[in-house]
C-alpha cells in the first residue's frame, strides 16, 4: 500500500486539495498498476513562517518582494 505525503505551504481551498488528492491518486493507481482504495495520501501543510528556501523563510522573501 503505498503512502504519499506532499508537504507543502497551506492549500485552504479544499476543492482544490480534492483534486491534488484525486490526481496522485490516479498517477499512483498508473505507475503501481494498483486499485485507488490501496493508495493513502497525506498532506502536511507547513505555514510560510515554517519553510525556508535559499537560506531565508518564504515569509521574509514575499515581503522582501512586496517592498515591505
């Protein structure tokens, strides 16, 4: 069975989380040639506070662009 775990900045929408959930799905169903009931999805959501990218938190570098 295998597990997917996408860890990523907070997706609020939750019809737009449905569909990354039914496309990993899918992909996976193709890739294993398995059924969807034995793929597990898990989305770790990380606020922007929490992720670092080039040495600096996301955070910092949106309001670094924004002129904050």
């Amino acid at each position: 069975m295998p597990i997917i775990t996408i860890a990523a900045r907070p997706l609020p929408d939750p019809d737009k989380k449905a569909t990354l959930v039914r496309k990993v799905t899918q992909a996976t169903c193709a890739a294993y040639d398995m059924a969807a009931e034995s793929i597990v999805v898990l989305i770790q959501e990380y606020p922007k506070e929490n992720i670092g990218v080039a040495g600096c938190l996301v955070a910092e570098r949106e309001r670094a662009a924004r002129g904050d």
